[in-house]
C-alpha cells in the first residue's frame, strides 16, 4: 500500500461526472428552478471501504433529493485502501449551466 493523494481522490470524484450530470439533469426537469452548488464533505477511510459524504451548509427544501443523489454518487466512488490516516476534503460540486 502507499498514500492517496488529494489529486487522486479528485480524480476519482471527476470520473464520476455523468452521474453527478444526471442527478442534476433529472431534478432541473423536475423542478425546471436554477439548481444549488453544493460542498460536500468527502472521508475517505484508509482500509478501502466506502467513503463518506455529508453536504455542508444549508439544501433549499425543494433540493433535498438532489442532495441526496450526488451524496449517494460520492459514497459510490471507491477508492484503493492506503497507508496513513483517514483523508478528508471538502469536495465543491458545480451545477451545470
């Protein structure tokens, strides 16, 4: 084993593009509103199981499930098991224009 870098959880969290595209894409054709920017706060365990998401800061009400579907995105992305600590990031998360 050796460390993960911060690039490469980005990395990983980039691969993820299309889902996060489509968590978007369903709830502007649900709501037809401007969507959120969210940050999530990103854990990543050293022992290879499945990473933690939590948004910060305030969901408008009518954006919960949104929230929701990008968290599940970014818990989904797995990550190698790697010396050192638990790595965490706070991870901004764009709305497409």
């Amino acid at each position: 084993q050796r460390p993960l870098t911060e690039a490469e959880i980005e990395s990983k969290i980039r691969d993820q593009a299309d889902a996060l595209r489509t968590c978007y894409g369903r709830e502007r054709y649900n709501l037809n509103v401007d969507l959120s920017d969210f940050t999530f706060k990103v854990g990543v365990p050293n022992d290879g199981t499945p990473s933690t998401a939590e948004v910060q800061g305030t969901v408008p009400e009518n954006q919960q499930l949104l929230s929701e579907c990008l968290s599940q995105v970014l818990r989904r992305v797995h990550y190698p098991a790697h010396v050192g600590a638990k790595i965490t990031l706070m991870v901004p998360i764009k709305a497409p224009k």
